[in-house]
C-alpha cells in the first residue's frame, strides 16, 4: 500500500521541481523568457497573468489546485516561484540553497554592527506580521531583493511548503518562531566566529 504524500510536501516537492527544471534551462532562450515572465508575476496573484499559467499549473498535483480561487497551494506555489525569478536575476550562481530558511538567509544580511542588525530584523518583522497572502509576498519580495544584491541563496522549495503551512494559525507561529531562532542563532554564530 501507498502511503499517501501530505499536502505541503507535495507543495515542496513541486516547486524544488519546477526551480530545477527552470534552472536547467536557465541559459536558453525560451528559460531566460520563462524566468522574466516570472518576474512579472511578482506582486501579481495566481492566474492573474495568462503567460505563467503554464509554468505555475502545469503538472501540479490536482489536490492542490483550488476550486474557485487560488488555494493556498496555488498562492505558496506562485509566491516561491515567483519570488525565485526575482532573486536569480542577475545572479551567475544558482540562488536556490537547501536548508537556508528565510531567518537564516536574513541573518546573512547583518554585517558586524548592531544598526545593521536592527535594520534587517525590522524587515524581517514586515515578513512575519503579514496579515494575508499578497501581503506576505509583498515584504518577502524586499528581502529578496536584499539577498538578490548581496548573492544570499534561499531554499524555495522551503520557502512554499513554510507559505502553506502559514495558512493554518498554529502553524504560522511555529514557523515564524524558527525564523526568529535562526535569525539570531546565524548572527551569534557569525559573531562568535570574528
């Protein structure tokens, strides 16, 4: 007997998926094409853009696809392949890092002093006070854009299954709790290394 895949690692396994399938085809033309209409998702919700229809709903597990509107599946499989687009740009090496999480990668931002620390963690904040899906991806796009400039990788696979799970409120706070905890664990690290 089967034993059956649970909702949010099918999430996970769907984007690591996607993000290597685009990474493999990451110098062509028709990728470079797939990547930037990607980037114009960003901001945008589920099935707002006819081009990335294909590229978000192709091949996506039928339990995951919503009825009406975009189920939380759709919207944390949009979001992180959105997102990622956004990040790869313009960075030569592959940004799609295993088990670097959104408290960790932000933790990466801090250089050595406290202000820069403070700095981040307010933007870190923004990201675990969101109050809706559109609005996470709002302030998870500015720390992106954070890690994109400074060539910080971020797992996206994660990432998607960490925006399904934020959907149920138990959930939510244990997810925003790691991110805290790996926020600081990183930078204490990193301090205690200098």
């Amino acid at each position: 007997m089967s034993e059956k895949i649970s909702k949010h690692e099918q999430v996970k396994g769907y984007v690591g998926w996607k993000i290597n399938s685009l990474h493999d085809i990451s110098d062509t033309g028709p990728g470079r094409g797939m990547m930037a209409n990607l980037r114009r998702g960003v901001g945008k919700s589920p099935g707002e853009i006819p081009e990335l229809w294909g590229l978000i709903f192709d091949k996506m597990p039928e339990e995951l696809l919503g009825k009406s509107k975009a189920s939380p599946a759709e919207w944390a499989v949009y979001t992180a392949l959105t997102l990622y687009a956004l990040h790869q740009q313009g960075n030569e090496k592959f940004m799609n890092v295993e088990d670097v999480s959104v408290g960790k990668a932000a933790s990466m931002l801090v250089k050595n002093d406290d202000e820069d620390k403070e700095r981040i963690r307010r933007r870190l904040g923004l990201v675990v006070t969101a109050t809706s899906p559109s609005d996470l991806a709002y302030h998870l796009r500015g720390v992106i854009q954070l890690l994109s400039r400074d060539a910080i990788g971020l797992d996206y696979a994660r990432l998607a299954k960490e925006l399904y799970l934020m959907n149920n409120e138990e959930r939510a706070k244990d997810i925003k709790l790691s991110w805290g905890r790996e926020f600081y664990r990183k930078v204490e690290d990193e301090n205690a290394k200098q």
